[in-house]
C-alpha cells in the first residue's frame, strides 16, 4: 500500500534568542496548536506523533503534546541532530504512505543555551569518534575553533582553495540571507546586512570565517500535520501540498575516504538523498524554483548549491554572482532567511523549512513569495550523520 501523503496543516511560532524563549513545553504545544488550527483538525484526530528534539531528557515530546491533549496515541521521539525536524517528517510521512495511519504529526522543538554546540556527555565516546582524526589533521591550524564552525569553515577553505573561491563570496550569501529574512516576522535577525558588514565583522578563523557568516544557536517550534488523501476529504482538510518524494541518507565511505573536509561535512550524503529524490519525483534540479537548504554556515549553502545539482561543482560562486541563487536569478534560495538569520533550534529547523515551502506552494508567503510554484525542494542536514531531502508540489 502506498498512499500520497498530502501537508494539511503546518505551525510555527517566532524563532527567539536563548533565554529570551518560552520552554520547550510550551513552544511545542503552541506550534502544534498552530498546525491543527491551520489544518481545521481536533487533536483527537491525530493517530501518531514524531516529535523531534536533540537537547532534552527522554519522553520531552510526550511533556509537550501533554499539553494538548492525552489521547494515548503513539509518540515517538525523535533525535537526528540538526535534520531531527525533518527526520520526524520523514517518519511521519512513512507512517501515513504505508497505511499504518491515516493522520499523523510531526512536531520539533529546541530550548538552546547561548554559545557554540557541545555534547552534553563527557564520559562516553563522542559521536563520529572514529573520524575525528580527519577533521584535526585536516583543520589542524584552528585547534582552538569550536567544532561545528572548524568542520564547515574547513570545508569551505577547501573549496576556496580548490576552485578559488573568495571569501567575499561566502559574505554574499550571508547578506543574501538578510535580505530575504527582512521579510519573514517568524526570523529572528530582520536587520539588513552587506557583504561588506559581513566581511567587516568579528572575525573568527582569519581568512575562512566572520562571525556573521556562522547561524546563532536558537530557540523555537514548528509542526505539520501529513495525512492521506480519504482522511483530508473525510475531515474537510485541504490537499493544495503533496510530498512527492522524500530520502534519509547517512554517510557513505567516501565522506571519510580520502580525507576531505568537504565529504566530511556530508556532501555526497546529500548529493544521494537528493539524487534518490529526483529519480522518485521524475523532477529534476532544473524544474526547482525555491529550495528552503541548511545553510547552518554560509560555506555549507556555497557546497550545498552543489550537491543537489543546481550548478557544477565548482561553480558555486558564479552561481553565486549571476544572483541565481535569489529572487529574479534560477532558484530563490532560503526565502525565509535560512538558519543564518532565521535562526537554527535544531529539532524545530525542519519542520520550519517545511513551514515556509507549504505557504510558497499554497501561494501564501506574502513578500516571500516566489512566483509561478509548482514544486519545492528542502534540504536538512546533520553531521553524525543524516540527510534528509524532500519534494514537496501543488497538489
């Protein structure tokens, strides 16, 4: 059995600064809140839950949906690092297509600390251990960098270095995202920046970093509601989104052999999830006219643009240049303002991205708005690692 999933319902509440958020309670009730008030559905109506998190104890999504409602249905949490949002879709999405529910929600949520990411065990192996090596020999002048930022400033360095990259280029992305982010009130930074605010900010690996060029550590929530096509005629709910195809990738050999800090920071992992996505979809990276990518660093949207086929590789930067990668250009990327200036809570980071494509596709993205969507594409990313890239079109 094989069903067509159709998005009928998305929520999410303003992106905020650590300590300035709700709890992760009440953030996660409230997009969910939002989600089935958009959809027109009771929560007694939802058969499953994927609920996705990366810093909190155990059962946090049952401590959240609690709040809505104690139905006894099934809740699974969820925890894929960065693409925990969009693992939780996925598994969501799954449930649905093969008939096991009719309904069901995906919902993630991220109550963050200030400052750069860090495990939050010191007393057992830490993830990826057994490559680490790649990324200290190959990074081995920024021992003092935090880890997330030294493997995507090196990754990005080695671009620079193979294809002559400008770091100016990296800066342009950067102010890009500002831009785009000056017209979403979910964003949490609105504020207008130029390449040269971005190349004149604090810098934090010389000659391969400014700090404006490194998302912030955020707070937020954002959920879906994916059900099949005889439960949404049934219920009244709407069927204009469709997921059309969806992969999870984690990494294959080549991201550690031979060493390379691009392969490092999951560049065939997505080169193949997206791959896998336009072979089921029938669609290729030349029909996509917005794309919602993790560019958690603007180095990883320059390798990014790459990996799911919008240009060669190496040719990022002319991408780049051409403005292709905006409004007026081939693929309007990041018009919620991405994770540089949207702001990135993890387990919520998917779920936002599918928040911003099903209001694109529905026609509703206000100033955002691309024209003529007829297909969308996202990208959600996390080193450990997993991938997860999805279609979703107009129904």
């Amino acid at each position: 059995m094989s069903e067509k999933v159709f998005v009928a319902g998305v929520g999410m509440i303003p992106f905020s600064k650590p300590g300035a958020s709700p709890s992760y309670t009440d953030m996660g009730a409230e997009a969910t809140r939002m989600a089935l008030k958009d959809a027109g559905l009771d929560y007694d109506k939802i058969q499953m839950a994927f609920t996705g998190y990366v810093f909190g104890d155990s059962t946090c999504g049952q401590t959240a949906l609690y709040e809505i409602g104690r139905t006894g249905i099934p809740v699974i949490n969820v925890n894929n690092n960065c693409s925990t949002g969009s693992t939780a879709l996925y598994l969501a999405r799954a449930a649905v297509q093969s008939g096991q529910v009719e309904c069901a929600l995906a919902l993630g949520f991220e109550q963050m600390r200030a400052g750069a990411l860090k495990s939050a065990w010191d007393d057992r192996p830490p993830t990826r251990e057994r490559f680490l090596p790649i990324l200290r020999n190959l990074t081995a002048d920024a021992a003092d960098v935090p880890q997330a930022l030294r493997g995507f400033g090196g990754a990005g360095r080695e671009h620079m270095q193979k294809y002559g990259t400008k770091l100016e280029t990296f800066a342009a992305i950067r102010a890009k995202a500002s831009r785009h982010a000056a017209n979403n009130p979910l964003a949490l930074f609105k504020n207008v920046v130029t390449t040269e605010d971005v190349m004149n900010d604090k810098v934090v690996w010389p000659g391969v970093m400014t700090r404006l060029m490194a998302c912030p550590p955020t707070c937020g929530a954002a959920a879906a509601v994916v059900c099949t096509e005889a439960f949404a005629k049934k219920h009244g709910l709407r069927t204009d989104v469709v997921i059309l195809a969806q992969s999870l990738t984690s990494d294959p050999v080549v991201s550690f052999e031979p060493p390379s800090m691009i392969s490092y920071v999951g560049f065939q992992m997505a080169q193949a999830a997206a791959q896998q996505v336009y072979e089921q979809a029938g669609i290729g990276p030349e029909d996509i006219r917005v794309v919602e990518l993790h560019d958690c660093f603007a180095h990883n949207e320059l390798l990014t643009y790459e990996s799911l086929g919008f240009c060669p590789v190496g040719g990022a930067e002319k991408f780049i240049l051409d403005g292709d990668n905006t409004y007026g250009g081939k693929v309007v990327t990041n018009p919620s303002g991405g994770l540089l200036s949207k702001g990135h809570p993890l387990g919520a980071t998917g779920l936002a991205q599918c928040y911003e494509l099903t209001h694109q596709l529905r026609g509703t993205a206000g100033q955002r708005q691309v024209e003529d969507v007829k297909v969308a594409l996202q990208h959600n990313l996390g080193l450990g690692g997993a991938c997860v890239v999805t279609m979703f079109g107009k129904h």
